[in-house]
C-alpha cells in the first residue's frame, strides 16, 4: 500500500530547487520521485531548438484506461529579483507562523504538490476506473514554446488522449475557493513602426515627420472601446505600453516612430479580425508603416457544464464556498489544453505570486489537497 504524501513537505523540497525558467534545478527529478512511488509511468520530455533554450517536462500517467482526468501545471518560477528584499531566502521553503514561504509557493509548486498528495490518498484505497494524468512543464513562466504545447503534440502522437483536465494556476484572488477559471482572454502584441524622412526642422518640406501620423493612427485605435463584453468575459482592451522615437535633439525631424500595443480580447475577437481592423485603419492615414504581431492566446470559454460544476461542488463541501467562474486575468497553459479537452482551472490564492516573500498559508495547501481529492473521486464515481 502507497504511504500518503504530505502537500507542505513535497511543496518545500519544491520550493528548494531553484528553478528559474527554463532551468528545472531538479524539481522534474523530486516529482518524478514521487510519482513513481505511487505507481506512475513517467516520461521526461525535453523540447528546445529555433534558438530557444532546451526545457524539461514531464508526463506522468497513472493506469491506461480512459478516462484519463490530468492535471496540468508548471514547476519553473520567476526570477525572485532583489534577494536583499526578501525576508526570508526565496528558495528555503520556510514555514513561519502558518505560512508557507518561497518563489512558486503560490504559483505554483504548492498546487502541484497538493494534487500528487492527493492522488496518493486516492491511490491509497481504491484504483480509479480509468488513468489519472499529470502534465508538468518547465516553460510556463518563460516563452511557452517548449512546454506544454509540444507535450499535448507529443501526447497526440503516441496516443495519449485527456479526457479532462485541471490547471493548479493560482485563480483565487484573496480567499480560497473565491474562483475557478473557466477560460482566459486572448493576448496579443503589436508593434507598429511608422516610416518618414529624416530633415531639418527648419524645413519640414523636405522632410516627412511620421511622429504625428503616428499619433493619429494611435488616436484611431483607442477612441471607441472595441466591444462591451459577454456573459462570461469582460470588455476587450487595447493598451499603447510604449511610445519610443530616440531623437536625442530638438532640431532633426526622426525618420520612424515606434509603438507597442497589447489587447486582451475576449470571444468576441479574434487576433486575425483585429490585425485586419488595425491595417486597414493605419492604412486610411496613407505613408508607409510596418506591423508586427505576436500572439500569445486566442480567447477561449469551456461553457458552464459537468467539469466546472465538478469541481464547484468539491469546493463548496470542504469550504463552504460558492465559487465565481471566471475568465479575468493573464494567459495560462489552458490555452494550449483547450484544444484537447475540456479544461478548467483552480489552484491557490495569487495575491502574493511574482512578488517578494511569495507565500501561502499552510492551511490552504492541506485544504487544497482535499480538493483535489475530493475531484478525482467525484470524476471517477460519475465521470462527465
């Protein structure tokens, strides 16, 4: 019979391995430990090339009947930036009165600890009819090329098929059980150079000056909101984050102007509808321009229905809770896993991630694991 694991213990050793993206600092090797213990198949998948740095993930299956329910999260963390701020060291793992301490205590080596605790105590009593899955990855924090993505391709290859899945991200704001996650806004960047010719100012007809046309071509795009939002998602928005023209003197007309701006859009857009809507609204100011996009993320929903209910009513018998869905705040790796599986996300309070002193209370990391139990036998007792 498999021993239970205690979430706070395997959080700490986590917590220890220094694990800034991409580097994994051993945290692939304690958890692939631990999971084998449980009776865990596990693959180490390394993914790198096109001059990105190589990440270490991991896959881990349990069983190879379906359903398979996974469970998705990420073991690197941000940089903990001034150590000297710290009160604590960031990669000590220090519990000080009721608090758990450290860079990815919240976001989100905690969750993960949490749903291996968890599966060891189901595991413990009674074998689920199906798999129980993990998919790890080292690269959520850093350009998401390497991680998650490339697992699901590699899953699909060798016939790794979800059923359901979970994200650990940190969703609640300040309590737990305030919020699950039940889709993320799309994120894209653009970066708009506009071209002129370089002059005198003393004589502007010679010269094309493209600071203003930038301006006004900026105007365009932020007069009108782009929409008022949905049931489920708030008003898409478009953010001009820098204006930059590095013309040190007064008296010489620059030859380009550069802006960046990023739009977080919901189900209403999409990044092909709004890079259209932009070149054709820069293209009525006439001159010549260049726009670059990159996007991180579509807009995605998984509508109210059995994994969000699911989950919901496993928060609400431990805590007494009933849980907002939500699709407020950044990216995640579900935007990756929605194109496999019905996903939802509820992992830890996030009001401390990426911040110095990182922590979480102790209580919620035990109260977590019980969730996430309570989950994975709710789903395998009536699987949606």
């Amino acid at each position: 019979m498999n021993t239970p694991i205690d979430p706070v213990t395997l959080s700490q050793d986590m917590i220890r391995c220094n694990s800034v993206t991409p580097a994994d600092g051993g945290t692939l090797d304690l958890l692939q430990a631990a999971l084998e213990s449980l009776g865990f198949t596990c693959h180490r998948l390394t993914f790198g090339g096109d001059g990105t740095d190589e990440v270490q993930n991991l896959y881990a299956r349990w069983g190879t009947g379906q359903p398979n329910f996974c469970f998705a999260g990420h073991t690197d963390v941000v940089p903990v930036g001034d150590t000297a701020a710290w009160t604590t060291d960031p990669f000590g793992g220090r519990v000080d009165d009721g608090k758990l301490y450290g860079r990815g205590a919240s976001d989100m080596k905690s969750a993960v600890a949490a749903f291996v605790a968890a599966c060891s105590r189901r595991l413990a009593v009674a074998p689920p009819a199906g798999s129980i899955s993990l998919l790890i990855t080292g690269d959520e924090e850093g350009p998401a090329i390497n991680g998650t993505k490339k697992v699901l391709e590699w899953m699909a290859d060798n016939g790794e098929t979800i059923d359901a899945c979970l994200v650990g991200e940190p969703t609640n704001p300040l309590q737990l059980g305030e919020m699950i996650k039940i889709g993320r806004r799309g994120s894209m960047t653009a970066d708009l150079v506009v071209q002129g010719t370089q002059g005198h100012v003393a004589y502007p007809h010679l010269a094309d000056n493209p600071v203003g046309r930038l301006i006004k071509m900026l105007a365009a795009v932020t007069a009108e909101p782009l929409d008022a939002g949905t049931d489920h998602f708030q008003a898409s928005n478009l953010e001009v984050t820098t204006i930059d023209v590095g013309n040190p003197v007064s008296n010489v007309i620059p030859a380009e102007a550069r802006a960046r701006i990023n739009i977080r859009f919901n189900d209403l857009q999409t990044s092909d509808g709004l890079k259209k809507w932009m070149t054709e609204t820069f293209d009525s100011f006439g001159g010549t321009y260049t726009l670059k996009v990159h996007v991180t993320g579509e807009a995605f929903l998984t509508p109210p229905g059995p994994l969000s209910t699911l989950v919901a009513e496993a928060v609400k018998d431990r805590l007494g809770v009933e849980p907002e869905l939500s699709t407020t705040g950044g990216t995640s790796d579900a935007r990756f896993i929605k194109d496999y599986a019905p996903v939802a996300e509820f992992g830890l309070i996030g009001s401390t991630m990426h911040k110095v002193d990182e922590h979480v209370a102790v209580e919620d990391i035990v109260a977590l694991s019980d969730i996430y139990e309570d989950i994975i036998n709710r789903y395998f007792a009536d699987p949606p």
